[in-house]
C-alpha cells in the first residue's frame, strides 16, 4: 500500500511533469512520440496516479530535453 506522502510525491511529480511539458508546447501525443511512453500514461503520471519506474523518468526528461533532476524539483 501506498503512504499518503508518496501519494502527495506522485501529484507534486505529475503537476511538474505538467507544467514543463506545456513550457515546451509539447501534447500528449508529440510527448508520448517522443519518449516511447503511451499518452494515456502520461496523463496519469501527471495526474499522480501512476508510480513511474526510473526508466520511465529518464524517458520523459529525454523528450523534455531537461536533466531528471529538474522532474523531481518541485
């Protein structure tokens, strides 16, 4: 079972997630293109629904063009 602090991690993730992927006018869709990860995934990561693997993390720091630290700052 999940902790309600890593509950609250995976939201603050997804809402970071969010906010860079609309910065660099990526969709959904050019996202999931880009990184190799299904759109609707992505929609939930940035929803906190989903735990993401390290994998997945670097993937999407790749699409973004970013470091994967600045996904874990916020």
């Amino acid at each position: 079972m999940i902790s309600e602090n890593d509950k609250i991690a995976q939201i603050r993730f997804g809402e970071n997630l969010k906010k860079l992927r609309i910065e660099r006018g990526l969709s959904y869709r050019k996202m999931a293109y880009t990184c190799s990860v299904d759109n609707s995934k992505i929609s939930k990561i940035e929803k906190g629904r989903v735990n993401i693997t390290l994998n997945t993390m670097l993937q999407l720091a790749e699409a973004l063009q970013i470091h994967p630290s600045e996904l874990l700052n916020y």
